[in-house]
C-alpha cells in the first residue's frame, strides 16, 4: 500500500519534459550537445556571429531577409547534424507565425488578408460598371465627334501621301517609344528567385579581403533574395545559374546561363545584367 503511495506521489511531481519548439531552440540544444561553441559554427558557416544569436532567439525578424533566414539555418543545422529540411520547415513556419502576429497587433488591411478585400460578387460588379461606362463613352464620342458634315474633304489629293507617310513615322515613333518602356530602370530593384534548390553566394568588391558574402547558402524552390541597392560591384558564385530568375524592377531579364554550369565572380549590378540582355550595349561598353 505505501508503495502504491509512493509511486503515485511521485507520478504527481514528476515535471514533464520541456521540448524546444522553436527552429532556434533546435538548433540550441544539437549544439550545446555536440559540445560546440557558437563561435565555432560561425567559424564553420561563415556565417557572423550575430546572425546566428538572432537565429537562435528565433528573432528571425531582425536578419535582412526571408531568405537569409532560411540559408542560414540550412547552414547551421548542417554543422550540428539536424534535418537542413525539417529546420527550413521550421523556419518558414516561425516566419509565418511572426507575420500573423504582427498583422494582429497592427491591425487595419494587409497584404493578402483574404477577409479584408472586397468580395468576389463586389469585384464583379465593379468590373462591370467600368465595363458598362467605358461602352458609353466610346459610342458618345464616335456618335458626336465622329459624323460627318456632308462637306467635300478640304485637303487635297496630293497631300495624302504625305499623310500616309507622317502617320508611318508616327508609327515607328509609337514603337520605339513603347519598347523603351519596356525596357527595365536601372536603378529598379534586382531580385534573385530560385526555380530548384541550389548553393549561391552573393559577395561584393570587398570579399577577399573581409571574407564576408552579403549571402552564402542554400535556396529553395521558390525562394527570392533582393540584391541590397548600395552594394558596390555585387557578384555571383554558383553551379546553377540556370535555376535562377532575375527580375529589375519586376521585369524579367535574360538568366545568367541556361545550363547548369559553375560560374564565380560574375557581375549583377542592375547596369551589368542590362548590359547583358542588350549585346549593342555591352560592346559599346
């Protein structure tokens, strides 16, 4: 009977396990059970020491961006010998849940918040209000502007052909034109977006000398990193530049190779890859 007693006392006082949720806490505890400091990790990753205490404290927030997140946690838990996947997983979903409080706590309309943008029916009928109204416009105009006096044309035959030839010149003007705005800004945004997995680093002109990339690390399918604007001389070092879309202020320009080959130090600025999709440019260059 007393050993009944015992037992069940000390079922009601044993304390559960605390285990770490978190993709920082993961990582924590492989390393403190590996027996490794965290500057050893970063000596391994080359990754500086900061980023990793941030990524630890799973105040993922506070890197420069989603992707350097997810790249350095998939560097890390290659050093401690964790899943690099299931702590990328981790990761977005850390991400995820940081971003949905920070929307709660803030409040008002969000990006891509589904219960607060106008419902489909009202998105219907307002596009065909605009519809309806455009309709109108068009026949009141050619109804009022567009009939004719009755009156024989006051130009003569002769001058027809010019006509006809300024309204050619006008219409290459018009396609130049259009095609110039086309063209991406060089000074718009630069963004790298991964097709498959693959290992890049971005560095810039100080990296033999600092050895520290603005980026080193793995990239999923899906994932994107935007070249910071006040990078001097960015470059490349990668095996799958075919894997990669790049985009200058949302507009998409010519890859790097359209096959998986190993390319480094090749420039990125937004001047180099525009120079690259226009071949008169880059000789002039």
């Amino acid at each position: 009977m007393d050993s009944e007693q015992d037992n069940s006392s000390e079922e009601l006082t044993e304390e559960p396990v605390a285990e770490a949720r978190t993709a920082g806490d993961r990582l924590r505890t492989a390393r403190e059970e590996k027996g490794l400091e965290l500057s050893h990790v970063a000596a391994e990753t080359r990754i500086p020491l900061r980023h990793l205490e941030t990524i630890e404290n799973s105040t993922f927030d506070k890197l420069p961006s989603r992707t350097y997140a997810i790249g350095f946690a998939r560097s890390y838990a290659r050093v401690v010998g964790l899943n690099e996947s299931e702590i990328a997983d981790a990761v977005r979903e850390d991400l995820a849940g940081g971003y949905s409080r920070q929307s709660a706590l803030a409040g008002g309309m969000e990006p891509g918040d589904p219960g607060k943008l106008p419902s489909a029916g009202l998105a219907w009928f307002g596009a065909l209000a605009a519809l309806i109204l455009a309709v109108g416009i068009y026949f009141f105009y050619s109804t009022y502007f567009g009939a004719g006096d009755g009156l024989e044309p006051l130009i003569a035959e002769g001058s027809a052909d010019d006509s006809q030839t300024g309204e050619a010149l006008s219409g290459e003007n018009a396609a130049e034109q259009s095609a110039a705005a086309s063209a991406p800004d060089a000074s718009g945004q630069v963004v790298f977006t991964a097709m498959d997995e693959l290992w890049v680093r971005f560095y810039d002109a100080d990296y033999e000398q600092t050895r520290e990339p603005i980026f080193e690390g793995l990239m999923s399918a899906g994932d994107s990193f935007d070249l910071p604007a006040n990078v001097a001389e960015p470059r490349i070092n990668t095996g799958r530049p075919d894997a990669l879309v790049i985009t200058i202020g949302g507009r998409e320009v010519p890859k790097l190779a359209e096959e998986p080959i190993a390319i480094g130090d090749e420039p990125i600025s937004a001047t180099a890859l525009l120079a690259r999709a226009d071949p008169t440019e880059s000789a002039v260059n």
